[in-house]
C-alpha cells in the first residue's frame, strides 16, 4: 500500500520492513531458540551443549544475511531514487517491480548472485556434515536440535 502513496514513503516502508525482519529474526533465536516457523516444526537453535544461544550468537547467526539484506536495501533504495515519480506511482504491483529493477545500480547483479550462493552453499554444506550444520551454525556455534531434546 505505501508503494502507491510516494517514492518516500516506499523508501520509509523498505528501511522497517528490513529493520523489522533483522529484528524479529535476531529477538526470537534469542529470546525463544526459533522462529515461529521452527517452533511449527518443533526445532530450536541452541549450543552444541544445548543450551540457550547469547545474543551474540543469534547476530552472528545472522550476520551474513543481514549484510546481504543492508545491500540490497541500499541498492532499492538508490533504484527508488532515480525512479520517475509519474511512472512509479501510476502503475500497479508487478509493472512496478519491474520497473524499479530496470532503475537498480549494475553491481546489484553481483550481489544478488552472491546472495544466491551464500544460499546454496548454506545448503550443500548442511547436506554433508553429520550434525547437519549450515555455515551460519558454524559462525555461531550453534546447532539446531528437535525441540524436545532441549536444555530448558
């Protein structure tokens, strides 16, 4: 809704969604071991002991996806920018989208590749160790465990 009200108010609305999605992620490994949608699947991140993770630990877990996040944030914000207010504000959703990716700066491509490969290698790395630990878990020291088998 705010994209249809001013380029400025798109801008706003980028900058807390992205500080609220950082947030949410960060309190809720601290706070609770998981997210909501791993308390759905009855999982939780921990210590390798078991134990509650420090906040610390739930930045460091993220870190690297909250660095990627600050990029792309910057790189819509400078898209916004450049945008044509007449075209921005006068077409819907999806023409927008694509309208605004045409305004991103060139070394976005690089970074939504990389992006895409931190994913992937989270992914890989996951698949061949035996406690099946992605690389934000070994940045960490974390693990995640099923949720019954935690320290509480």
């Amino acid at each position: 809704f705010t994209q249809s009200i001013s380029i400025v108010s798109s801008m706003i609305t980028l900058v807390i969604m992205a500080i609220l999605g950082i947030t949410y992620t960060i309190y809720f490994h601290y706070r609770f071991g998981a997210t909501i949608g791993k308390m759905v699947v009855g999982i939780k991140i921990t210590r390798p002991d078991g134990s509650k993770i420090t906040l610390i630990q739930a930045v460091l877990r993220s870190s690297v996806d909250i660095g990627f996040c600050i990029i792309m944030v910057i790189s819509q914000l400078i898209a916004l920018n450049y945008a044509d207010p007449e075209i921005y504000l006068n077409t819907g959703p999806i023409d927008r989208a694509k309208y605004i990716l045409l305004l991103y700066p060139a070394w976005y491509s690089v970074v939504s590749s990389a992006s895409e490969l931190w994913t992937w290698s989270e992914f890989i790395v996951l698949l061949f160790n035996k406690r099946k630990r992605a690389i934000h878990d070994f940045i960490a020291g974390t693990i995640v465990i099923k949720k019954q088998y935690s320290k509480h």
